[in-house]
C-alpha cells in the first residue's frame, strides 16, 4: 500500500528514466513511444479537469485535439509554401515556430471549447454526452469535404517546427519539449483544482442544488472549467501534429474522444496522474499486444471492460487501494 | 433544379430518416427504459449487416438474409445484456459509454478476424431490383421504395406494440417506476433483456437494408449511432414519436443540403467555389439544426421537461 504522492512521483520518474535509457541505448523509437505517451497524458489532464473534476463527461474532446492540430498544420504550411493566411484587411503569414503555434492552438480550441461548451453546457447527463460527440463528428466531417488543407488525406509537414535553442528534431529534445509542458500543465491543473476555483467546480459536480444554493454560477464555472480543459487538449493536439509532422481528420475522430477517454478510466478518474498513467499504460499495451497480435483492439477491449466493471478507481487506485482520491 | 429531381431528394431522404429511425428507436427505448447508453448500437447494426451478407453468400435468398439480420442480431443483443449490459444499469453514464466502447473494440476487431478487412457485398434481390413509376411520372428505385415502407410498417409496428399490448404497457410502466412494476410481480429483468434484443434486432434490420446499397464493412456502425444520437437529442431521449420525427427530420435535412446548397451558392458565387463551400457546409448541416433545437429546447421536441 502506498501513498498516491509517491505513486505519482515513480510515474513521472519512470516518464523521465525510460526515454534517457533509449537516448544512451540508441533507441530512438522507445524516446517516440515515450513522447506519444507524453502528449497522450497531456491531453487526458485537459480532459479530466472537465470530465473528473467537473462530472462534464465530454465525448468530443477530440475537436480541440483536431484544432490544434489543425493550427499547427495550417500555420506550418504556409510558412513552408511562403504564402501568407490572408493579406486583407492585414496580413497574417504562417510561421513555424513552436511557441507562436502553441499560443495560436490554445487560443483557437479554447473559444471553439466556449462555443460548443456554451451550447453542450445547456444540457446535462446522456444529452451532454451525445451533444459533445455530435459537435466533434460535424468538425471531422467538415475537414473532410474541406479541399483547402488536403481534405481527407490530411496534410505534410516536411520539418519539424522550430523552438529557439532547441534542435527539435533530435528525439530526446523534443520530448524534453513535451515533458517539460506535461510537467507545467500538471502544477497548473493542481493550483487550479486547490483554488476557490477548482473547489467550486467539484462542489458542483457532487451536488449542484447545494453548490447554486450557496450562491455558485455552476453554468459559468463549467463552462470556464470546459474551455481551459480544451485548451489543454488543443495544445495536445499541436504536439501530436508536430511529432508526427502530419495532420489529417483523423485526428478529430470519435475514436480519438474514445481513447482520450480510456487513458482517463485506466489511470483513475479524477486523479491528478490519472491520465499520465493510463496514456503510459496504453502506450505499452498497443506496443506489445500490438506486436503479439494483429487484433489487439480486442485484447484492449477486454481489459478496458475489466476495468470499467471490476477496477474502480483505475490503475492508481489499486496501488494505493482507495477509491477516491484522497491527496492533500 | 427540377420538381422531379426534388421530389426524388425528397423520398431520399425519407429512406434515410427511416433508416436513422430504425437505429435511433432501439437506441431511445433502451435509455427511456432500463437508462442506459449503449454505444455498442452501432455494431449490432453492423452485425445484422454481416450476418445477412453471410446468409445471402449461402443460401442467394436476401428474405432468408433479412430473418438472419434480424436473429443475429438479437441473439448477440440478448447475450452482451445478459453478460454485461445488466452491470451497468445502475453506473454512472460514464461507465456505460466505456463499457459500451470496450464492447465496439471487441465486436469490431472480431468481424474483422473473422471476415476480414475487405468489404462484403450484398445484392439487391431480382424481384425489388429496378424502378417504379409513382403517380406524376416520377421514375424511383424500387428497393428504395420498400425501404421506406418497411421502417413505416416497422414504426407503426413499434406504436402498436407500446400502446396496445401487455409487454407494451409494461415497458411504458418500466419506464416510469422500475422498483414499482417489480414490486408487483413482474420479472423486470426478463423485460430487460426483451427491450434490449427488440432494439438489437431493429438496428441489424437496419445494418442489412442499408447494406444492400451500401458496402458492408467494419466500422459502418458507428457514424451511424452518432447521427442516431443526433436524431435522438433532437426528438428527446426516450421518445419513440422524437425518435421518429428527429429521424425524418434528420433524414431530410441531410439529404435535401447536400443537393440543394451547392445549387443555391451557385447562384451568387463561381460553381467551383458553390460546390466547395455547399458541400462542406451541408456536412455540418444536421449538427447546426441540432445546436438550434437545443437553443430553442435542451431536451428536444419531444422530451419531457
């Protein structure tokens, strides 16, 4: 039995460790696996921060994975064709800078999370669900039959975006990159769940009658909660587009939702590291089933299965055997 | 556009609500009943789809392959409720999406093991093959046209079976005091799994018909369960009547957008860029109708309160 803060702690040890015994080793694939379960991880933390803290079970946070893929490809693609977004009224040029594409996905999932939240936000329980699936569905739909930025085969990136200093297309930097981001968000979402803020939110996912008794705005704390947790996912997206140096609708496939889901429910609801142990747990599961058999989905299927009925409380919740999450 | 070719659109899209109808209804009546969301529609569809495409290899006869749809599906429908489904009823929706989506992973990458990856085909019969000349000299494809009587024969089946008859008054009593129909002697959980494989057999119905002029392929489940949802977040969970006008609803507007507004951009902007921005916009079109109905009613036209 161990405490979940030492739990957390050889997670993210082991986050660190794995990628610098591949770098020494000279396994540049293993540093890959690592960075995917990095960008995986970060987008479950933003999805969590709605669905574990919140209660606000969104199945289509892949519309913010999407679009901040989609920021990152249109803006690389411009720079990398030198033609400029727009010029009237005033010019907008691409640019391949990570920074700038970081800021530029935030911004741009986070008021696409502000309008499907405010709509999503009017309904509660299944119809939310539905809701936030349908709204990711019509955006994958539309990059479709969108010819613009490659249609349905998605769109190139030839070269990875650039970070002052930094040589990102050595695979230890970027994942430095990554990491570093993880790490960030991750004490960002732990100030903000500790915050008046973030209290009030639980308060009213556990009981909203007494949570607008006192006097919260639930719609609004929800709604704020929704956007900054698909910010988060946004960012996400635009790592995952850039490790892959590739975007296309895929990337706002209900599957995607699904699967930002399953790191959520293996790792632990509502668990800080929740999402961080279930990416890396589903990270290795598609590397080795995936090796043993062509079919693996139905190995994943089963062990999800087991999970959702027998393991409450997901991977951390056993180590450390409580239910519900308890740390101070 | 001609009158021809709309009214043609028209019965299009009427095939394809009824269609959604058929996949929403079962969807609806579990969730009204036993308050379960079950993501798992998509592949019993897509099981009725194989099992008829199957049948039809065997045995050439598409009537015998309609039967068969309508037998795998509910069989598989009645053993997941009888082995997982009847776990969930009192989880949270949470658990039951993930459950229900580890059950897609399973029921998925299965058909694939044991069909393979490629997609199967599934004839239309001789004797529904060709067209029919409908009153006005409208020219329209026969099978089509059985679809659309058979999702109506279907629906007014289902208003029947839940207005009129003893199981019928016992799912409308399921659904409005589970305890209270328990406590006075019926054996709910056999009710359960009766709802459960009525609404499994509906949507391989559905898999099958479709798969006639579609291809029958992994996968083909699931973006129809998400435009189900569509049509059941417009007509009201629970509603058999939402599910039927959502579905028409939905049916036409998807239908009659693709046609239409690549047309009516083309008359103010070059026919290129019309059909780019039409057709991308009419993929959006039923999820806007659906942002608009929930502004002007969160639970749909047909939900209560």
């Amino acid at each position: 039995m161990m405490r979940e803060r030492h739990i957390n702690m050889i997670i993210l040890a082991l986050l660190v460790l794995v990628p610098t015994y591949a770098h020494f080793a000279e396994e540049p694939f293993t540093i890959t696996l690592a960075t995917r379960a990095v960008i995986f991880a970060l987008a479950g933390v933003g999805l969590n921060l709605a669905l574990g803290q919140g209660g606000l079970v969104s199945f289509g946070h892949a519309a913010y994975f999407g679009m901040g893929g989609y920021a990152m490809g249109i803006l690389a693609s411009h720079a990398q064709n030198y033609e400029p977004i727009m010029e009237v009224p005033f010019l907008i040029e691409g640019t391949n800078s990570m920074p700038v594409i970081w800021l530029v996905a935030i911004v741009m999932s986070a008021l696409l999370a502000l309008l499907i939240g405010a709509l999503s936000l009017r309904t509660t329980g299944v119809y939310f669900i539905m809701v936030t699936l349908a709204f990711g569905q019509m955006f994958y739909y539309f990059t479709i039959s969108w010819p613009a930025y490659g249609g349905e085969d998605g769109l190139s990136i030839y070269v990875r975006n650039q970070f002052p200093g930094m040589n990102t297309l050595d695979p230890i930097q970027f994942f430095s990159i990554c990491f570093v981001l993880l790490c960030a968000v991750l004490f960002l979402v732990n100030r903000l769940n500790k915050s008046p803020f973030g209290l009030a939110l639980n308060g009213a996912h556990q009981n909203e009658e007494r949570a607008l008794t006192v006097g919260i705005n639930v719609y609004r704390v929800r709604l704020v909660a929704f956007v900054i947790s698909g910010a988060i996912t946004g960012l996400a997206g635009a790592l995952f587009a850039d490790l892959n140096r590739f975007v296309s609708p895929t990337m706002f496939s209900w599957q995607i939702s699904g699967e930002i889901m399953i790191f959520i429910i293996l790792g632990g609801v509502a668990r800080l590291f929740g999402p961080v142990a279930g990416a890396a747990l589903y990270i290795m599961l598609e590397h080795f089933l995936g090796g043993l058999s062509e079919y693996w989905f139905i190995y994943l299927g089963a062990i999800l299965l087991f999970v959702v009925l027998f393991a409450k409380g997901g991977i951390i919740g056993k180590l450390s055997r409580k239910e519900i999450s308890h740390d101070g | 556009m001609t009158t021809l070719l709309l009214i043609e659109q028209v019965l299009n899209g009427l095939q394809f609500g009824v269609m959604l109808f058929l996949m929403a209804a079962g969807l609806t009546l579990i969730f009204g009943v036993m308050g379960l969301i079950n993501l798992a529609h998509g592949s019993l569809y897509m099981i009725g789809a194989f099992a008829a495409a199957a049948v039809a290899g065997w045995t050439g006869n598409f009537f015998l392959a309609l039967v068969a749809s309508l037998i795998a599906a509910a069989i598989i429908g009645a053993l997941i409720e009888l082995t997982v489904i009847r776990r969930l009823y009192d989880r949270d929706h949470l658990e039951q999406v993930l459950a229900t989506f580890a059950l897609i992973l399973i029921f998925s990458e299965a058909t694939r093991w044991v069909f393979g990856s490629f997609p199967l085909f599934l004839n239309i019969p001789d004797v529904l093959n060709g067209t029919v000349t409908l009153p006005g000299g409208i020219q329209y494809s026969l099978y089509r046209l059985t679809i659309i009587l058979i999702g109506l024969a279907v629906a007014a089946g289902l208003f029947l079976l839940i207005s009129k008859t003893r199981v019928g008054m016992r799912i409308r009593a399921g659904e409005n005091d589970r305890e209270m129909i328990a406590a006075l002697g019926v054996d709910i959980s056999v009710l359960y799994t009766m709802v459960f494989a009525l609404g499994a057999a509906l949507a391989g119905l559905s898999g099958a018909l479709v798969g006639a002029i579609q291809s029958v392929e992994v996968g083909m489940g699931e973006p129809v369960l998400i435009l189900a949802f569509v049509v059941i977040v417009i007509g009201g969970i629970g509603s058999i009547k939402g599910a039927l006008a959502g579905a028409i609803l939905v049916g036409l507007t998807d239908t009659l957008g693709r046609t239409m507004l690549p047309v009516i951009f083309g008359t103010f902007m070059e026919p290129s860029a019309a059909t780019t921005v039409g057709s991308a916009l009419a993929s959006m079109l039923i999820y806007i109708l659906m942002a608009g109905v929930l502004l002007y009613k969160p639970t749909g036209l047909f939900g209560s309160t």
